[in-house]
C-alpha cells in the first residue's frame, strides 16, 4: 500500500525563466510556493545553459516564461528548461506562456511566407511540454497547433471589471480597433451590461509591418466613453490612430485596454500623447520603468494564473474560472 501511495503522491514544482521574475515571484505567492532554484548562464557566444537545483523526479512541472525583447532568447531558454525537465524524469511538463510568441504569425498572407506560430508550438512539444497555458491568443485557432492541452485564459474578465468599478457602464461604448476584434468585442459588451458596439474601419500596407491607416468608426460613439480594446499592443500606431479618429467623431472619454502591454519604442510616447484617459494593460509581459507614462494602470495576471496551474495540477476544471463559459 505505501508503495502505491508514493507513485501516486503529485508534486508541484515552479520553474521561472529570466525574462520576467517579477511574474513568477507573484505567481509563487498565490500558489504558497517556493520557486524551484536553478542555475542560468549565458555562455560567451550566446548559448544558454539550464540545471535545476533539486530534484524533479516525478514532478508536475510548470515552467513559466514571458516572451519580451529580445524574444527569440527568451524562447530558446523556456525550450531548454522543458529539456532539462524531461530528462530529469518530470512526470508532466506544462509551458506557461502568458504572452504567446510569434503569435501575430498565424497563417500565410501570401506564397513562401511562415507560420511560424505554429513553430513555436511544434518546438514546445519537441521539447517535451505535454500541455500549455497561455493568456489572450491572438487567434484561437493558435490552440490547434500545439498536440496536446491548451488552456486559453482570458484576462477580459479582470479588464472589464476595472472598467466597470472605475468608469460604471451607463455610458459605455465597446469599440474594436478593427473588424477582427469584433467577436472580442461582444464578449466585452456582455460582460458590461449589454453595451454597444463600434469598430474602426482601417486599412493596413501588407508591405508594412506595424503601420496602419485608420479610417472612420462605424457605429455611434458620440459622447460616449469608449472602451477601446486590443489583445496587443506594439509600437501604439493602430491604437493611437484610433483614439484620433473617435475623438473626431465625438466621443467623450477614451479608455484602452489591452491584455499584453508589449509597448516597442514609440509605444509609450503615442500612448502618453493619443488623448485617451486611461490605458490599462496587465503584466503578462514586463513593463520597465521606460516603457511606463502617467496614464498606464497595470494590472496583475498572477492570481489568474495561479489559479489555472491550481485547476490543472488538482485536475480541476480550468473552464470553471469563467464561469463554464471559456
């Protein structure tokens, strides 16, 4: 009998990569652990090397990494963790990717392009993740391209009741900065009492990357506050392009919310100057003290997260955290 207890006594072990401890740390704090010590160093040419300090026999591991600039390290690190894990004999590795990397890559605009989104999944399997956590896709369909688990968390929920404590929703207008967003939208409107819609019209150069040309809104917004949403944000074009062009149409207040705050150099100065309020983003990736400008509330992923490593390390319901609706 105690043999069988001990092979099936379970384990939670958390393992940080570099590129956002600050995260991991307040993950730690929720689930009342300790994160497992390592050792990581970069090599002079480059290369990373991995070695945990305890064992992970047997282990459920989680290992959680954000993906900043400069990215393509930060990927290389995580995928050299889950090897480490997988020949120290962890039991089940899970890949905590609170900002999916690559994931604007989803599919072939046109002939001998990439899916590179689709990549990084195929190395995170290679490497020996079992399963994934991950918050606010891109797309959806990214889910499809790992074999295994997915669970796709939401910071929607949190988002929107912020807005809701701080802004009420008499007067709320869900816009999406695009046609694309629209279906994100609608969730929002629920979750804000059944609030209307607006979208801005744009065009986008596919010759060029990170610029966008926004047109005119459709849908009312005048004197509205409007609740201006994205899963990203990068250098800040399409958003403050956006805000310009709902104010033109009369629109009171402007309040941007964005799940990742990826703010590449010019973020911070468009979103300081575009005339919105308040932007709202959550720390699924760093927000360094140079990237930050008076008007940026950061929320915290970690109890979100924290909660889904809990529901799936006790084999517990991940969908349940949004009410069965996920």
């Amino acid at each position: 009998m105690t043999a069988n207890w001990i092979d099936n006594q379970k384990n939670l072990m958390l393992f940080s990569g570099r590129a956002h401890p600050e995260l991991a740390e307040q993950v730690a704090k929720e689930l009342d652990i300790q994160i497992t010590p390592q050792t990581a160093t970069d090599f002079a040419n480059g290369e990373i090397f991995v070695r945990f300090e305890e064992s992970v026999r047997g282990s459920d591991a989680f290992v959680l990494q954000s993906h900043p600039a400069p990215l393509n390290q930060w990927v290389m690190e995580q995928l050299i963790m889950i090897d480490a894990l997988k020949r120290g004999s962890a039991k089940r590795i899970t890949a905590v990717l609170p900002f999916y990397p690559y994931a604007r890559q989803d599919k072939k605009h046109r002939g001998r392009e990439p899916i590179s989104a689709r990549l990084i999944a195929d190395l995170l399997k290679t490497a020996g993740a079992d399963r994934i956590i991950t918050v606010d896709l891109h797309t959806d369909q990214i889910q499809g391209f790992f074999d295994g688990p997915v669970d796709h968390m939401h910071a929607q929920g949190q988002l929107a009741e912020y807005v809701r404590e701080n802004y009420g929703t008499e007067n709320i207008c869900v816009v999406s900065p695009d046609a694309g967003r629209v279906k994100v939208a609608e969730k929002w409107a629920d979750a804000l009492d059944g609030a209307p819609l607006a979208f801005v019209h744009k065009t986008r150069d596919p010759l060029v990357p990170n610029q966008v040309k926004s047109n005119r809104v459709v849908g009312d917004v005048s004197g509205r506050t409007c609740v201006l949403i994205d899963d990203m944000i990068d250098t800040g074009g399409t958003i403050a392009g956006a805000v310009k062009v709902l104010k033109d149409a009369g629109a009171g207040d402007v309040i941007i919310a964005t799940t990742h705050g990826i703010f590449s150099h010019p973020a911070a100065e468009r979103l300081a100057a575009c005339g919105a309020k308040e932007v709202i983003a959550t720390n699924t990736l760093p927000i360094p003290e140079e990237k930050q400008f008076p008007t940026l509330t950061v929320l915290s992923i970690a109890p979100l997260l924290a909660r889904t490593i809990k529901e799936v390390f006790e084999n517990g319901s991940v969908t349940s955290l949004f009410n069965g609706s996920a």
